[in-house]
C-alpha cells in the first residue's frame, strides 16, 4: 500500500558547514494503516539535499523502518519564475527599454545640432531673390530649433520615467531579498521524493525523516545587556545564520554544533594481529555477480529479441546455443551464501530455460552473425570469423589469433563447461589487462592467451557452438567503499545490454549541479567586520547550542542574527589603566561564564540601561570560565605618569655605571562616588647577564601580574588596585636600579622607562 503524505520542516541543526534537517511528517488520522507493508511517499522535498543521507525514525510503536529511499522528480512543465523575480525582470527590461530610447533621442539631438541653414548666396549674381532665400533659412532654422526642443522635452519625459523605475527596481530587489524561498524559486522546479517503507502492525505514532544539506553555516555573536548601574547584567548567545538549501526553515527548532558534520557514521575496522591459524578475510558488503547472469536474460531474449537487430554493444542470443552442462552450486557462486536454502540465480535461469523449452519447442537454427560488423571508415574487410566457445561469466572473447597452440587439458578442463574459478580468474584478470581498443575490435595484436592450463580453443567441448558476437565488455565492480552508497545504485534491467542485472551507479547531473552552486555562494559569503569562522575559534571541544524558541532562517543566502539562547550574571564593574601605553582609564565588565557551555570567539554588543555603547570582542572562553567586556574610556578619570631618572657611578673604582628610575603615577577622579580602579606597569627585563634590573622602593606595594587571563603572557609585571574616594586622588611611585659596566651603554640610551 502507497500512500502520499505531507511534511514540514520541524528542527534543523546547523554545523559549521551543512545542516541536518528534520520533517515532521504529517499521516491521515481517517486512514487505517493495514498490516504489513506499507510505503509512504513524501514530495516536496528539496533538490539541494544530499541523497544518501536521508534517514528516517519512529518513535513508538509495534512497526519499524524497512527503507528509506530517494530519487528526483523532474518539473511537469517548463519552469516558471515567482511573483518577485518576474517582477524583478519586467522593471529590468522596461528601464533597458526606456534608456535605449533616451539614448536614441540624444543622438538625433546631436545631428540636428550639427545642421545649419545656409542660403548659400552668390555675390556676383544679380537676379536672385536674396530676401526670399534667406526667410527660407531663417524659417528652417526655427523648425530645426522646434525639433530638438520636442526632442528635449521627450527626453526629460524619459528620464523622469527612469528615474521612478529606478525607485520600483529597488523596492522589488527588497521585497525579492525578503520573499520566501517558494515565493522566489517558483513553479515547475525539480524536487525530491522520499519513500519511506514500513513493516509491522498497528498505528503510526509520530515519524520523523531527516536529511543533509551542505548549503548552510553560521558565524556567533553576544550581547552584553547590563542593568541599574552594572548590578544586573544578561548575556545572551547568537549566531548569524545563512542557509541555502532551497527551502525556508519557518518555525523550527534551531541547534548550533561546533562538531564536523558526518551523516556517515561506520565506525573503522581494525584489523587483529594474533599468532595462530590464518584468520579468513572480514566479510564485505560487496558481492560480485554470480556466474550465470548472462544466462538468466536467455528466455528474456528469445521472447522479446528474436527476429530484431540487437542494440549496439550487445552480445546477440543465437537460437542454436547449446546450453551447457549444470555445475554444482558451490562451483557456479563466488560468495558464500551457506546461510540462505533458495536456489541461486544460475539455477533458476536453467530451470526457467528449460520450462520454456519445453513450451515452444526447440528454436529454429539461425546462421551466427559475424563477430567483426562492418564499420565506417575501415580500409579493408574484417578478416573471416573463427568459432569457439563462449566464455562465460561475461568475461571478454579473446582475440583471433593467427596460429594458436593446443595443448592438453583445457583451460576450462574438469569443471564442466562453465569451468573452474581459477580459470574464471585468469579470464578476469586477461579482460582487465586487455585494451578495451582491442576488446571487440575485430583486430588481433592483443596478449597471448596461452597459459599452462592451455589456450580457450584446446577444449572440444565448445565445438560446433555459435560464437557471441564481440562487444565492449562493462568494467568490473571493484570493492570499494564509495559502492556501499546504496542510493545511488541503480540494479539494471534486462533492456540494458551492458549491465543488466548488475549495479551501476546513478547520477543526478541536475541535483548535484544545484548543491555545489549553492555551496559556492555561501563559501564566497562575506561576512560582517568582527565575524569569526567557528571552525578557527573551536578549539579542542565540541559542543552543540539549542536554541530557547522557534526561529525562522529564510533561505536566501544572507546573514541572519537569531538569539540561541541567555543566561542572568552577576558582573564586576572595574576600572583599567596602563599609563605606561597610553594615559587612559578603560572600564570593563567582568563576569564569569554564565552559560553551562564554552563561548566561541565573536564580537559582543555592550548596552547599559537599553543604550548600545561599545562593541568588543572575546577570545574563547571555557565553561566556568571568566570574561571580560571592554566598555570605553572613562573621561572622568584621569592618570599621569612621569619617570625621572639619575645616573651615578658604582661599583670598585668606578667600574660600573647605575641608572636610578623613580616612576610617579598620579590619579585624579571627579566622580561623585568611590571607584576600584587596576594600575598595570612593567619594568625592564634583559637577557643581558651583564645588565641587572632590581627594585629598590616602592609605595605602595604591587601584586607580580603575568596576563595570562588575556592569553599573551608577560614577565616581571606589577599591578595595583586602589581605591579613589569621591572626587578624590591617588599617587603611586616605585624606584628601580639598572646596573651595567661602564665600558658600555645601552643601545637608543641608559634611560629606560
């Protein structure tokens, strides 16, 4: 039983690059599910997905999930753009309409203005009518005047009209930008149906089909709200979100994951090294084809192909082709089916062979067809055909040769027609070796076919056979892992010659060419000042961010900043000075991590009391971990600094030199209450072991600062924290000795502060 139903999107999970995103699928409540089998069908889904990554899930009940396929469901009719696009168009080609026309009257404005009336007198004539003939230019001249002043008013019509299409252009290029995505892709547009199949018994409670889409990628953000002064404050998570993927997310649930997106979750295989017996090899998802494909499309042939022209590249089916001998089922397989009791697909092709020869009765003889067809542009005739017998499992017929040695024993000697595995192998190996220019040429020059086990003519068992016509032989499936992608093999029919019965694998041109294109677009997105890649700011973690509410991300390609999710702190209002670098008072919020996750680097919007006053920036910060928030310079504060330095001599004799730095920090405050306020100063550091650097006095006493918090760490760095009263003033002041001999001096002089 089908049935169609509809979905809408209910929960997506962004990741760096790509989204999954999840349906919600939505069944009859009047329908009666039967017990069994039942297939549900769901359209509308979007062609930029990718289509081994569709997954389905049930949440309870008593039936469960058989399959889950896919495939492109090309347009009924020819495309038809949305309301905004061709609306969009039209203003287009009504503006490349109009300035045409504008272009054409300032040319013929130009030639008209060129023209002059000239009366073209002649002094020495004296029966011309001079007055006469000069009126006439004079009245041509208004008529050209006349012309170009329509013209101009024509002009300055057109250029008016421009100017309001301009204005109409615009707002259609706005309305396009915000119009959802079905509104701006239009009609008769390739999608994607997905089959679900079921089994079991019962009713369906809820069923969800998810999926990959590579369209997709988000920057993080936060927001700094702080309240009553800087007692209360809210930090709030977002992320500008862009996504492509041919369909509007309106009213999901957003989830941002710093993890690489993998919907192929096959856990490697380690290989055991162990002393002991040969282990046998892991078993595969691969299996090759059995023996006795070819022969399963025999009654196939003989009902639908007899008395036609096979297709090009086919091997005919002769009607005098003695079928040979049965071979054992473990001979005629080469994979191990010890757990499955059916017949294998070699034994049924015989038995249905032999039913149906029983019905018709034995086929009349047909001549066999000339293995080298004539072909176009060839110099001479192909040379005579030489019979022998097929060689089975579809391996490629060798050459003719001029001269081909008999030896004893066959290559296919023992085993019946069908022959061994081993020689099956050797073939194998011999067609994949040859030039495929060579394969079905008609031509020798290929390998010699002569082996210890002797050459495909010594067996007389294939005598008197009619011969398969040669014909490019389909390359081998190999084993490899990009095979075990089952959505995109296809199992041929019958009506396909070269690999029918065999898989191959599908490609959607279309569907692939539309995913690349838009991941494309959303690679070469330009993002905002400040916007940090969270590929470069995850670090070693990997974390997933739900979002508090729903969230609508239409898909046109552009940022979009969403809220994910906030959190209440309590922050610490401090003041900061470095007068060494610069002689300003910076104020900064410290709070600790109010969220139960890491923050990712990004840029933060300070407001207080609902005014935006600064945007800083925040490196990665752990969970529990403590930020700080730049919030300006406060211009009521103000600090000096100024360094006084002596030199002496010291030491024996004279021998050394000392400079003496006595460093002064002054601090004046004008604000109407006590403030907390961080003095950051450095002394020298030499690698020098000549040159000492000691701290003779200070007051009052520093605390060592190393910055680590900031991640750029510093030696023999000083810190203190003081206390301004209201309108009040604060004095540091710390000495300092450089020691070093006195046959030298410091490079750019001894004064150091």
């Amino acid at each position: 039983m089908q049935l169609v139903c509809g979905s809408e999107v209910c929960q997506v999970t962004v990741f760096a690059r790509g989204a999954v995103v999840t349906r919600r699928v939505e069944l009859p409540s009047e329908i009666n599910l039967p017990d069994g089998d039942v297939e549900l069908l769901i359209p509308e889904v979007t062609i930029r997905s990718e289509p081994g990554s569709f997954r389905a899930q049930l949440e309870s009940g008593r039936r469960s999930v058989v399959l889950v396929d896919s495939v492109v469901v090309p347009p009924t009719g020819p495309a038809q753009l949305g309301v905004s696009q061709s609306k969009l168009d039209e203003l287009k080609l009504r503006m490349d309409r109009v300035q045409a026309e504008i272009d054409r009257l300032s040319t013929q404005r130009q030639r008209l203005s060129k023209q002059f009336p000239d009366p073209a007198l002649r002094t020495t004539s004296l029966v011309e009518k001079v007055d006469e003939r000069i009126a006439d230019a004079i009245a041509t001249a208004g008529l050209l005047a006349e012309v170009q002043r329509q013209l101009g008013e024509k002009q300055q019509a057109l250029e008016q009209k421009l100017s309001e299409l301009a204005q109409e252009k615009a707002a259609a290029e706005l309305r396009l930008g915000q119009a959802p995505s079905s509104e701006r892709q239009g009609r008769s547009q390739p999608t994607r149906k997905v089959t679900v199949k079921l089994t079991g018994s019962g009713p369906i409670a809820t069923l969800y089909v998810s999926y990959v889409v590579p369209a997709a990628r988000f920057f993080p953000a936060y927001t700094l709200r702080l309240f009553d002064g800087g007692k209360r404050a809210n930090w709030t998570v977002e992320a500008h979100v862009a996504q492509l993927s041919g369909e509007d997310w309106t009213g999901v649930r957003l989830a941002l994951s710093t993890a690489d997106l993998i919907f192929d979750a096959r856990l490697p295989e380690l290989p055991s090294l162990r002393f002991g017996r040969v282990q046998p090899p892991a078993r595969r998802g691969y299996r090759p084809p059995p023996d006795g494909l070819d022969r399963l499309f025999a009654g196939y042939d003989r009902g639908f192909l007899s008395g036609q022209n096979p297709t090009d590249g086919a091997p005919p089916e002769s009607s005098s082709l003695a079928m040979p001998e049965r071979t054992p089922q473990t001979d005629a397989l080469q994979f191990d089916d010890s757990l499955s009791d059916e017949p294998t697909w070699a034994t049924r092709a015989e038995t249905a062979e032999a039913e149906l020869s029983k019905k018709a009765g034995p086929p009349p003889p047909s001549p066999p067809p000339s293995p080298f067809p004539m072909q176009s542009g060839m110099p001479f005739p192909p040379p005579a055909p030489m019979f022998s017998m097929p060689v089975p499992g579809g391996a490629p017929m060798p050459p003719p040769q001029a001269a081909m040695p008999a030896k004893s024993g066959g290559l296919f000697r023992g085993e019946g027609a069908i022959g061994s595995i081993q020689g099956k192998e050797r073939a194998l190996k011999r067609s994949r070796s040859a030039p495929r220019s060579l394969v079905g040429s008609g031509f020798g020059g290929g390998g010699s076919y002569d082996d210890d086990e002797g050459g495909p003519f010594a067996d007389s068992a294939g005598a008197g056979q009619s011969i398969e016509e040669l014909a490019p032989v389909p390359e081998p499936i190999e084993p490899q892992d990009a095979w075990l992608d089952f959505d995109q093999l296809l199992l041929c029919g019958p009506e396909d010659p070269l690999f029918r019965g065999k898989l191959k694998r599908r490609s959607d041109d279309q569907a692939q060419s539309k995913l690349q294109q838009s991941v494309r677009t959303l690679e070469q997105l330009t993002a905002p000042s400040g916007l940090i890649d969270p590929l470069q700011s995850r670090g070693q973690f990997d974390h997933r961010y739900d979002a508090e509410g729903l969230l609508k991300i239409p898909s046109d390609g552009k940022l979009h900043r969403v809220a994910i999710l906030s959190a209440d702190g309590q922050p610490t209002l401090r003041l900061v000075t470095v007068p060494r670098e610069r002689a300003d008072v910076y104020r900064e919020a410290e709070l600790q991590n109010p969220c139960h996750a890491p923050l990712l680097a990004g840029p933060v919007d300070v407001y207080v009391d609902g005014g935006l006053l600064t945007t800083d920036h925040i490196s990665h910060v752990d969970r529990g971990g403590s930020l700080r928030v730049g919030m300006g310079v406060e211009d009521r504060v103000r600090v000096a600094r100024n360094v006084r330095a002596e030199e002496e001599s010291a030491g024996l004799l004279g021998g050394s030199t000392a400079m003496n730095h006595t460093v002064s920090i002054e601090l004046t405050s004008s604000l109407g209450q006590s403030i907390q306020i961080d003095v950051l100063d450095r002394m020298p550091v030499s690698e020098d072991k000549s040159l000492t650097v000691e701290l003779t006095a200070e007051k009052p006493a520093h605390t060592p600062y190393d910055q680590v918090e900031r991640g750029v760490p510093i030696r023999r760095g000083m810190k203190w924290r003081l206390t301004l009263p209201p309108a009040g003033k604060a004095k540091i002041e710390y000495q300092y000795r450089l020691s070093f001999s006195a046959k030298s001096e410091i490079i750019g002089g001894n004064r150091r502060d």
